[in-house]
C-alpha cells in the first residue's frame, strides 16, 4: 500500500545542514496498524509529514498504491489527501468557526456528496466516536478528548485508504487516551491501515509494527510479539 | 486515487464548498465587524453614486429648469443662418396635429432695449435708465401651458391677453434681484418698481408700457427676457408676416421628444426650422459643464472604488493571515485552494452586496425623493440627485467587480503558502 525509498527530509539551519528523515525505506501493506516512535527530535512526525503528503521530500519516493505520489503537482496531492488519506493532528486541527458535524461534513462535501448524504455519513462517523450527542457544538463548546474524537471522526468519515495520527494522545489524560486508541484498534480491526506517531511505549505495544526512528534513521523496524 | 471531475463539476463542488464555509464563517462572524465592514461599503456605494449623483445633478437641474421654463420637450427655431421660422403658420398646423401634444407656444423674438425715466433730462455724462436684451412676444395663456411662466411672477402680475400696454421683465435687469457687479453689466435703477412706464425700443421702433411683473427663475432665457404680447411684437416689431422665431412645444406625459422630433422631421418640418429636443437645445456652456461634472463624478467614484477595494483587500487579508491555520487546516485534509478562495471571495461579496442594497433602498427610497423635494439652491439651479436605476445598476456591477478581485488577491496569497508552515504556524 504504501512504500518508501531512500527517503530524506534535510532543513538547512544557516551553514547547518539537519537530516530529520535520513535515507528511509520501508514498507506498509494494507490493514497494517504501524507506530512510529522515537525521542523528541528523532524526525518521526516529519516523517509523518512526508507519509501524509502534507510536506515535500528532500529526496526518495512515496509510493501510494503503486503511484508515485512525490511527482504529483500541488492540486493532485491535495485530491490525493481528500480521497485517500486521513490525518489526525496532535492539536486536533479542527476548524474553530464549524461544528463537529461540519468539521466532519467539509471534505465529503469536497468529494462531491450532496449535503444530504455528507450529513448523514458525517453523523455516523461522529456515532462511532461516541460524539452523536455533540455534533452541533462548536470546537469552543467541546473538551479537548472531544474534540480529538472529532478530529479521529474527521479522519474516517470519507473512508480514507490510510489514517495517519501524529501524538494523537498528546494532550488528553490517560482515561481519554484510551478511548482515542481503543476507537483505533476498532478500525484497524475492520481494516483499517494506521500509522500513528507515539513516544509512549504504551501505546505503541499496541500496533502490529513498531519502526524506531533516532536521528531521522530508522535503528528498528519490527512485528510487535 | 479516483478519476478526475470535469471542469463544471469540479467547479460546482468548488463553489459548493466555498458557499458551504463563506456561510458559516459569515453566520459566526463577529456582528459588530461585519457590521462595520458593511457600513463602509454602504458609504462606498453612497459615494459612488450620491456624489456623482449630485454634481450631475447641478446641471441637470439646470437642464430640467430651462426645460420647463424656456424649450418645453421640442423646440422649432429659425436655421442659424436664418431670421425666422419659414411658413410658420404651416409649422403650426403641423404641431398641433402631432401626437403626443400637451401646448405650444409660439414666440417672436428680437433684441430690445427698455428704458425707464426716457422723459428726464440727462445730464452730461449721464447713464441712460436702460437695458438691452431679448424681447419676446407671446400668446400669455399659450406659453403659460408650456413654461407656467406665471408662476415664476415675484413681483406684479402676469400678463392677460388684454394687456396691450404692458411688459412683463426677467429680474436680471433689477437691481433688488441682481446683486451682480462684473464690468459693463447694467441695470434699472432703483427707482423702476412696478408700474414705472418703460419705452421698448426694437429695430428703432419705440412704444411705451408698463411694467406688469417681474419674472424670476434660474433660467437665463427667462431671467434676461422682457415679455409683451404676440400682436403687440408684430405691430412695435413689423413682423406682418406673421413668421415666428420659436415654438416651444410641451408633450403629455410618457410621449418621448424623440419620437415627437423624428414625427415633426416626417412632415417636413425640417425644411422651415431646426427641430431640437430639450436636450439638443441646451446651451453649449451647460452641456461642457455637464460633461466636465459628469467627469469629476467619475474620478471621485473611482476613487472611492478604490478606496473600497483597498478597504476589502485589507479586511479580507487580516482575516486571511490571522486565520493562515484555519486555511493551512483546510488544505492538509484536501480542501481544494479554489474552493477556499471562493470562500473568501463571497464573503466580501456579501459584505458589497448588503452595503449596495442597503445604499440603493437609502438613494431610492429617501434621499432622491429628498432631493427632488427639497432641491439644492445653487445659483444657476437647482441641483437634484440624479440616479437611474440602470446607472445605479452599473456603480453596482463595479463595486462588486472590485470586491471580487480585493477578495481574490489577499486569499490567493496566504492559499500560495505551504499547507504545513500554515498548520504548524511557521
């Protein structure tokens, strides 16, 4: 499903040159749930960054479902997130002046849905997050949990082929942590690839895959036992 | 990744979506912003019509009075090179047979000079107690049903067809009226009041009247003229041939003096005398000055369009680059940039939009009935507010034009910038 070459994302600091992706290559296939990890600094959500199409590589390849996604203009990654890819923000992202029902509703209606129909897949995605009873109140009216499941609702509701989660549990206390990684499991289990970025052990242990970034080099790619 | 839409349905999806969060954006807005922001467009809008409106207006006032008062909606005049109306008894038959006729006048007219105190003896060096203008000779009750020159009476009465011994005169030649005192000009002095007898002189035939009234308007034709009957005209002036030198000619309402004009030219009125409509007729001054103003009008307007479009350029770029997460947000979970344009674009169209509708009900609704009402005392007119519904529709179409492109630029540049910076608020 997803698969990388020689990856590098190098940022140049006045005469510094910092490598925060060196030179990765690995692979995803489809349904897989994959924790990237690593200390502070190691590049794991500038790699995310790279994965979601949301920055462009220094150099390597990103291949999405045999397409090389590097080569595509601006517009054409765009469709490509809307279409294909879901991101969940460590800050949640969610748009303060839209409900958690338009925060969820915009990129199905971008896909070409009547609003009708961007509604009611919107409330569904919104259901299965446990938010059916919030879905008018605005980002302001909602707790931080609240509004990263609103963010996770965002992420599914148009059925992305990948979810990528940067430190999706940051900033919630352990209780709402849980449910933010329990309503994970639950999809991956339908199916569902994730690639979430964590430097909780604890949550990582729940992934199949665990890739160890230090540095921007990968030290450790492997199944979780 | 899925098939690529068409250009029409991508484009409709675009505007969906910008539709979509213009709304919500508007709907969550701050109310006392967006209230500020539409009355500054609503001043925009009262600026591109009202100021234009009124400079327009001192010479259409201008042009409207000497309608009323001088040319009525058609006027038959001699050729240039001509002294008279030739076959103006024919002329006449012809005019009151043309549809769409309310009255006519028929005038004479020739330079005259009126003097008071004629009996006195001048000393040396004196200054007669005259003036020389244009003397008219009219039927009273028949110019009255073109200019209602009656009505511009300040002073004494208004002629009656009996009135053989009598002169009716514009208040330029007085004094009390006249404050003017640019070299040459001459005036009655003070002594000539109503009832003073006065000696008409034209083409060195004299006869002496009396001052019936004094005429007072904003219409120079008027102002600077003396009146006497036709009869009295053709027999002090010698016109036996009864050859006119206008007619001045009043249609019903909604009958236009094109129509009227092209009707008269058919029956080969045309070969006797200049057909002119009221606006053919203006003094070439007026018609200057209206072009000059009209001008004006315009670079204030485009000024103020401007100033506008700088208005919503700058409140549309605040709100872009206060809000760069929001599109950075937008972008990242594949929001087209168009789409997020369009957004931008229709909220300033909205704020353009409410500001002109709420200038058109003010300009419509209250200020031109205002101004026609209560008109502005200018000394050559009185100005009026012109507005058309079709002018207006114009200033409206442009503003709104501005406000696309000022809502374009500043959203095109923070969509220019990259989607992650924007997220992460580099």
């Amino acid at each position: 499903m997803i698969k990388i070459n020689n990856l590098s994302k190098i940022f140049q600091s006045g005469d510094a040159e910092i490598r925060a992706v060196d030179n990765v290559s690995f692979s995803i296939p489809e349904g897989q749930f994959v924790a990237i990890t690593g200390r502070s600094g190691s590049g794991k959500s500038t790699l995310l960054y790279q994965l979601g199409l949301l920055d462009r590589p220094t150099a390597g390849e990103i291949f999405l479902d045999n397409l090389n996604a590097t080569e595509l203009s601006d517009n054409d990654q765009t469709r490509m997130r809307l279409h294909s890819l879901g991101y969940i923000f460590q800050d949640y992202a969610i748009l303060p002046s839209l409900t958690a029902l338009e925060n969820v509703m915009v990129p199905l209606l971008m896909q070409g849905l009547e609003e009708k129909e961007a509604k009611e897949k919107s409330i569904k995605a919104l259901s299965r997050v446990g938010l059916s009873d919030r879905m008018h109140n605005l980002p302001s009216q909602l707790s931080g949990g609240q509004q990263q499941r609103v963010s996770i609702a965002r992420a599914i509701g148009h059925e992305p082929k990948i979810i990528f989660a940067d430190e999706p549990t940051a900033n919630l206390d352990s209780e709402t942590s849980k449910n933010v990684l329990d309503a994970f499991l639950e999809l991956n289990k339908e199916g569902q690839t994730i690639v979430m970025v964590t430097h909780e052990p604890e949550y990582s242990a729940l992934a199949h895959r665990i890739i160890e970034l230090r540095d921007g080099k990968i030290v450790s790619d492997e199944m979780n036992k | 990744m899925p098939k690529k839409q068409g250009v029409f349905e991508k484009l409709k999806i675009d505007l969906r979506v910008g539709l979509f969060l213009a709304k919500r954006e508007l709907q969550r807005a701050n109310k006392w912003t967006t209230t500020l922001i539409v009355f500054v467009m609503l001043l925009t809008f009262l600026n591109l019509v009202v100021v234009s409106g009124i400079l327009v207006g001192l010479i259409q006032g201008s042009l409207d009075q000497n309608k009323k008062f001088s040319s009525g909606d058609v006027i038959i005049s001699s050729f240039l090179n001509r002294d008279k109306v030739d076959n103006s008894q024919e002329v006449i038959k012809i005019v009151e047979n043309l549809p769409g006729l309310r009255a006519y006048s028929a005038r004479y007219t020739a330079g005259g000079s009126l003097q008071a105190g004629y009996r006195d003896v001048l000393l040396k060096d004196e200054k007669p107690n005259s003036v020389a203008g244009q003397v008219s000779g009219i039927d009273p009750q028949k110019e009255n049903g073109v200019t209602n020159l009656s009505s511009l009476i300040v002073e004494g009465a208004y002629l009656e067809p009996t009135d053989t011994e009598s002169i009716v005169v514009g208040s330029f030649w007085f004094r009390k009226y006249n404050k003017n005192e640019f070299p040459g000009l001459t005036t009655f002095n003070e002594d000539v009041k109503i009832g003073s007898r006065l000696l008409l002189t034209i083409n060195g035939a004299s006869k002496e009247y009396t001052l019936k009234g004094i005429l007072k308007s904003k219409v120079s034709e008027v102002d600077g003229g003396m009146f006497i009957l036709d009869s009295e005209f053709r027999k002090l002036a010698g016109r036996s041939d009864y050859n006119l030198n206008q007619i001045a000619i009043s249609l019903k309402p909604g009958t236009d003096p094109v129509i009227a004009k092209k009707a008269l030219l058919a029956s080969g009125v045309d070969k006797d005398g200049r057909v002119q409509t009221s606006e053919e007729a203006i003094p070439q001054f007026l018609d200057q000055i209206k072009t000059t103003f009209g001008l004006l009008g315009n670079a204030i307007s485009a000024i103020g369009l401007v100033v506008a479009a700088i208005t919503i350029f700058i409140v549309i770029f605040v709100n872009a680059i206060t809000r760069r997460r929001y599109i950075g947000i937008l972008k990242g979970i594949g929001i087209a940039p168009r789409a997020i344009i369009i957004s931008y674009i229709l909220q300033s169209l909205l704020y353009a939009l409410i500001g002109a509708i709420v200038g058109s009900i003010l300009v419509f609704a209250f200020l031109k009935p205002f101004f026609d009402a209560n008109p502005i005392d200018f000394p050559f007119s009185d100005g009026i507010l012109v507005a058309t519904v079709s002018g207006t529709s114009i200033r409206v179409a442009i503003l709104l034009l501005a406000t696309i492109v000022a809502g374009y630029i500043p959203a095109r540049i923070v969509i220019r910038q990259n989607t992650l910076s924007a997220i992460l608020g580099r």
